[in-house]
C-alpha cells in the first residue's frame, strides 16, 4: 500500500494485490497510512477533489494495473455487477 499526493491526482492511495494494483485519486481525507495492510471492506478515505479536480464536483478516480500494464475497468466493474 502507497499512500502519497501525485500532482494532477491530488491525494491517491495504491494498493497492492499480487500482480494487480488498484489506484484511488483525488481523496479528501485519506484513512489509511503506506505500508499498512488492508482487506475488502477497509475505508481507504474519502471521495474528494484533490489534485485537477473541479473545487465543486467531488470525484474518485480508479485505475487498475496488472503487472505496470493498464486495464480497462469497465470490463472489471462490469464482472463485479456494477453498472
């Protein structure tokens, strides 16, 4: 687990899954510390508008890595019945 302010992404938390990566940006009141463990169901912080977000639209940016390659998280939101 990474916690740090990136430029553009304003507060972002990454956290490790084996060769997966999962990326939360733009955080107001990040909840977790780097180098902590976490498991399904943790707050990781809260949805905000750090970074290039707009001041009045709260936002959550998500990514998703598998091996440094990105993914499409359509596809993996899709699987998990999201819409």
């Amino acid at each position: 687990m990474r916690v740090q302010f990136i430029s553009g992404f304003g507060q972002t938390v990454m956290v490790q899954h084996g060769p997966y990566v999962t990326v939360y940006s733009h955080a107001n009141g990040v909840r977790v510390r780097s180098g902590q463990h976490v498991e399904a169901g943790d707050i990781l912080g809260n949805v905000g508008n750090s970074g290039l977000a707009d001041t009045d639209t709260y936002m959550l940016g998500f990514q998703i890595l598998y091996n440094n390659t990105y993914q499409d998280p359509l596809q993996w939101l899709a699987s998990a019945g999201c819409s």
